[in-house]
C-alpha cells in the first residue's frame, strides 16, 4: 500500500494477481488495474509527483507504470527469479532492483535497459537488503552468503 493524502489516492497490489491498483480515496472506487506481471506483484515504488510508479514481481520483471493513463509504459526484463526491492532516482531515472536470482541490477528507464549487472551472492541465493545512496552513486546489499557488498 501507498498513499498520496494530497491527492486523495492510493495504490495497492497483490502477490497473487499480478495487479497493481490506483484507488480514489474519496470516491472508493478504483481509477486504474494496471495488469501485466505473471504471478503476484512483490513490489512497488511510486513518485505520486510525476504519476509513475515502478513494480516488481514474481516473473523477475520491473514494469514502469504511467498513473494517469493505466499504462505500461516499459518492461524492464533480466531478473531470473522473484525481484523483492525497487528503489528509484526519479530525477534522474534510473533505478535499481533486488532479486532472488542473487543480483541486483541498476537501470536506465529513459531506455529501458540494464545498465550495471551486480552479483550479490556469491552462491546465487537471494539478495536480503539493498539500501542506495543515489547521491554518492553507491549501494550496500547484504544475502543469503552472510556478506555484506559496498558497490
């Protein structure tokens, strides 16, 4: 669940449909059911400002999403398994994801496209934690290999 009390609106998903859904909290009717994901919605990361909102699901696939049209606006593939974390520098556009497959991949949603791979784990099993700092370009992630990785 996200909300944006300013504009009395509310974006909910599901780990089970695939559905990501932009409710008017003053009508309590639902604007938009942005479907696309294979499985459940694990994830979703929204910039109420510029009316887009990243998702993630159990398809490996980051979907960005256009709030005030319903639409898909880019699917970004290239995760193997569940992605669990999105974290995004809307000025900039770009974005970074936390896998199951081990990896975390930053990207370019100008493009569309992967622009750093980063192997997280070193056995392959899933990334527990991201955090970024978009400022000084780096990120610490921790996983299931007890490692702790400044990027």
């Amino acid at each position: 669940l996200n909300a944006d009390w300013t504009r009395h609106r509310a974006l909910t998903w599901s780990g089970h449909d695939g559905t990501l859904r932009l409710w008017d909290l003053l009508e309590g009717s639902c604007i938009h059911e942005l479907a696309g994901h294979e499985g459940g919605v694990l994830r979703a990361e929204v910039d109420w400002a510029r009316q887009r909102v990243l998702s993630g699901g159990r398809d490996g696939a980051v979907r960005l999403w256009d709030l005030a049209a319903g639409a898909c606006l880019q699917v970004l593939q290239g995760h193997a398994r569940p992605v669990r974390a999105l974290d995004a520098d809307w000025e900039v556009l770009r974005a970074l994801s936390r896998s199951d497959d081990g990896t975390l991949r930053l990207w370019c949603l100008k493009t569309g496209t992967c622009q750093k791979e980063l192997a997280a784990d070193e056995g392959g099993g899933a990334v527990l934690g991201a955090e970024v700092d978009w400022g000084r370009q780096m990120a610490l992630s921790w996983s299931n290999d007890l490692a702790l990785r400044l990027w």
